[in-house]
C-alpha cells in the first residue's frame, strides 16, 4: 500500500497548478439549495426555543 501521509500537500500543491477555482454547471442551484435548507434548520430552532420558553413560563 502506498504512503498516503501527504496527500494534503498533493492536493495543495495540485490545486495551485489551476488557472481558476474548479466549478460545475449546477454550482449555483446547489449552492442555493444548500443555504435555503440551512435557513429552514434555523427556523426550526428559533420555534424550538420560543416553545421551550413558553412551556417554562406555564409551569412558573
């Protein structure tokens, strides 16, 4: 098996050789499905935590 403690150096040296940062065609839907998904998790959040607060306020 071959030694494989250096990779990272590899992949840096390997992405210093490219001319422009390395895109696909979709980058952008994916980028932007990516940041509505985390939007909705932060939502989420924010109800858990007012609900939270709420029922501690009942039992008060």
């Amino acid at each position: 098996m071959e030694n494989n403690h250096n990779i990272d150096k590899t992949f840096n040296e390997a992405s210093k050789t490219l001319e422009e940062p390395a895109t696909f065609p979709g980058f952008e839907k994916v980028w932007s499905t990516i940041e509505e998904r985390l939007d909705k998790k932060q939502e989420k959040k924010k109800h858990f935590q007012s609900g939270f607060l709420m029922a501690l306020l009942q039992v008060c």
